[in-house]
C-alpha cells in the first residue's frame, strides 16, 4: 500500500517535472504543446476506488497549474480524465479477459492491452483533456480555428510523447524481466 | 433509508468530482484575469436578467394591489370632485331677493345650517332627512326654513340625522297669516303637484287679493311670525262654504331643496313646560 502510494508520488513528480522544465517551453509553430501529466491518470488499474483516482488527479492538476502559472485549468481539466478514466478504461480493456484475470489488476499497459487498444485509450483521455484545457483557457468559442489547431497539435505531440514514455517503460520491464 | 445510503455511498465520487471541479473553477476566476472579467460580466448578465424577470413577475402578481389602491383614488378624487363642485356652485349661485328677505325675516333667531340627504316629493306623505340631529342641538318640533321659505317641521331625530315632516306632506298643518292682516288659517297640502297647497279658514269677509304674500303666524312655537311661505294664487269658497280657502303657490321648491336651516327656538322649551304642566294640572284635576 505504502509502496503503491510511494511509486505513484515518484511517477508524479518525475512527470511533472518533466512537465514543467521541458514540455512547456515546447511550442511547435507556436500552437502544439505537449501536455504528459495526463499519462499518470491512465496508469490507474481497473478496481482502483474512484476517491482515490479523482483526488491523485486534482493534486497533479493543481501542482501542474503552480508551477505553470495556469491556475485552475490544469486542475479542472485533470480532474475530468481522473473521473472519466474508470470507463475509458474498460471500453478498451480486453474483453477476453476473466474479472479474476491479475492482468486486470495491473495498471494499464501497452504490454497487458496490446498496443493498438492501449493507443486509442491515451488518444481518447488526451482529446478529452486538451479539448477541456483550451476552452477553459480561450473561455470562448470566438476563434474556433485557433482553438482547433491548438488542440489537435497538443494532442499529436501528447500521444506521441506518452507512447514513447510508454515505449521506455516496456523495454525495460521487458529488461527487468529478461 | 438504507436504500439512500447505499446510494450515497456508491456514488459520493461524484460528490467529489463535483467539488473538485468548483475548486478548480474558483481557482481559475480567481486568479486569471481574462477568465474572471467574463466570468464576472457574464455572471452580471445573468444576475441582470433573472433580476428582470423577477421584477416583471413581481410587478405582475402586485397589479391586484395596484388595482386596488388606484380605484381607491379614483373614488376619493370623484369624491373630492363632487364636493369642489357643488361648492363651485354654491358661490356661483347669486342670491335672490327672496332668499334675502326670508334671511332678513330670521335675522336674531339662532340657525342651524344642514343639508337635505334624502327627499321624495311624489307620494301623499313625503319625507325629508337631514343631516343634523340631536347631536347638533336639533330637536323635534323645530322649524325648518330654506331659500324659498318655509320647508317643514322637524318630526323625528337621531344622533346625526333628522326625518322632516316638509310642507307638501298631508299631515302638515302650519298656521298661517296674510302679511299685514290679522287674518290667519292652516296651511295645508291635499296631495298632487308639489307647487300648491291650501289655507284654509280664512273668515269670507276678508279682502284678499291674488298675488298677496302668505307667511306664518307665529301661534306655534315651532315658526317665528313673518317667515315667507308663498303667495296667493287664487281664491275659492271653502267645501263647508263658511270661510275662503286659498290656493297658495308655494316658495319652496320641494324638487329641488339642498340646503335648509333649522330654526332653534329660545322659547320652545319654555312653552313645552308649560304644556307639560297644563297637562298634568288636568290630569290631577280629573
């Protein structure tokens, strides 16, 4: 239990790290903003009570917010995906799987969804989040066009980014294992 | 109940999904400008307009009162009207020569001025109420004059009000002179058109002629002498062919009466002792 809580607040604030040093200052043409955080909310396995999963969202969302001088939209956004995540989860979880399966239990991966399943469910939670982030930031729907490319690109460089840390992880479980 | 809590507890993320999401929101309009000044003029709109809405419903449901209070003002405004007008025509009306000689004939009597509240000229027994009673010292058996003369006696009294028994009533009966002859009679009224009456029991040998003033004798304590009553419009010989009988134009215009006086008497309740005495020397007497 307190080895989950510690492996979770190391992943935290690796990511948000990451986040706050490297990621903000990446403005592709200006517009895509890759946005990472969200990777820590997807980690949750199946079964993990919602309490915990809104709660962990709303204090990565608000340190997000701190150290980037966004108040509130991080937090606001964050706190959607940690809500949502329990059904986005199950809608691309294997559904050959029995409930007792361990894999279940896991937190979600490319190595126990297959790849395919695993990079529709970080595309569909990082849609979600950036369409959230930018309407909250724009707060209106006067320049649809920019909001459009400001998303579409944060989304790009978001899933691709989460991939690739998604890549590292895996070969070195694979390592570990090997 | 169970049923509620279990409810509750399977589903209080939401509760919490709730509350973090208003904390986030607080956090954005707090501390972002942009966000906040739409938040705020939007926040504005929408408090404007429910305001409206409110006002309009409220205005709405108040039309009632209004309505209310507005016929309140109306009736006292025609009621304020009605009484500026009839003063109106009070000082417009120009006073006639007879109205001063009758004044002039009660010149040293106390009056009490009063207006007539009700009237009825068409039957046998007409009545008319005014509005001064007991209250205001009038008493029965008082006399009543107007403009044009004498109007009747005061029959019965209230606290504010008096019934009037007036000259074109049948049971009338007034004692009355010829002005500047001794010759007096009883004037009555026979019913009909409220302009004539009769006197009656004026000797044949009087010489009378038509157009000679009438005016009460003041050999009851209810009229002092000399007050106007009408003129003489022609002369008959009596059914019982012992005396004349007069028809009298009458002074007074029944038909149209609004403001009278009623006469108060000094001697009234003097005389009224007396009789009072009278009658129960006679009834020791007997």
């Amino acid at each position: 239990m307190v080895g989950t809580f510690l492996k979770r607040f190391i992943l935290m604030t690796v990511l948000l790290a990451l986040q706050v040093l490297v990621f903000n200052h990446v403005e592709v043409m200006n517009y895509a903003t890759p946005m990472v955080c969200v990777y820590f909310i997807l980690l949750f396995p199946i079964g993990t009570s919602h309490w915990q999963i809104l709660l962990w969202a709303f204090a990565m969302g608000l340190l997000q917010d701190i150290f980037s001088n966004t108040p509130g939209m991080n937090a606001a956004s964050l706190t959607l995906i940690g809500f949502l995540q329990p059904w986005i989860l199950k809608t691309f979880s294997r559904k050959d799987h029995d409930d007792n399966d361990e894999a279940l239990a896991l937190p979600p991966s490319a190595r126990t969804m297959k790849w395919a399943p695993f990079i529709r469910y970080v595309l569909t939670a990082v849609v979600l989040q950036q369409v959230c982030f930018y309407v909250l930031e724009a707060f209106s729907f006067f320049n649809l066009q920019e909001m459009g490319i400001n998303i579409g690109g944060g989304t790009l460089m978001s899933v691709l980014i989460i991939v690739a840390i998604e890549g590292v992880r895996n070969s070195g479980a694979k390592k570990q294992r090997g | 109940m169970d049923t509620l809590l279990e409810f509750l507890r399977k589903y209080s993320y939401w509760f919490l999904f709730i509350v973090l999401e208003i904390c986030s929101l607080i956090l954005l309009f707090r501390f972002n400008s942009y966000q906040g000044s739409v938040w705020f003029s939007a926040a504005n709109d929408m408090a404007a307009e429910v305001n409206g809405i409110y006002t309009e419903a409220s205005s709405f449901v108040q039309l009632r009162d209004v309505n209310k209070q507005l016929t309140e003002q109306n009736l006292r405004l025609q009621m304020q009207l009605s009484s500026l007008r009839d003063a109106l025509d009070k000082t417009m009306k120009p006073e006639t020569t007879n109205d001063r000689l009758v004044m002039d004939s009660l010149k040293g009597y106390e009056l009490i001025p009063a207006r007539v509240v009700s009237n009825s000229i068409v039957k046998n027994e007409n009545y008319i109420v005014i509005d001064k009673g007991e209250a205001d010292g009038v008493k029965t058996e008082m006399g009543v004059v107007g403009g044009g003369g004498v109007v009747g006696i005061v029959f019965l009294t209230a606290a504010h009000h008096a019934l009037v028994l007036p000259t074109i009533n049948v049971k009338s009966n007034i004692s009355c002179r010829i002005r500047h002859q001794r010759y007096f009679g009883y004037l009555r009224w026979e019913g009909g058109s409220t302009l004539y009456a009769y006197l009656n029991d004026i000797p044949r040998y009087a010489k009378i002629k038509e157009g000679e003033y009438i005016e009460t004798s003041g050999y009851s304590a209810v009229f002092p002498p000399g007050i106007f009553v009408g003129k003489v419009k022609s002369i008959a010989n009596a059914p019982d062919g012992l005396s004349l009988q007069l028809k009298v134009n009458l002074g007074t215009d029944f038909g149209n009466l609004s403001d009278v006086a009623v006469i108060v008497n000094q001697n009234q309740p003097e005389i009224e002792s007396l009789k009072l005495k009278l009658t129960d020397f006679e009834a020791t007497d007997n």
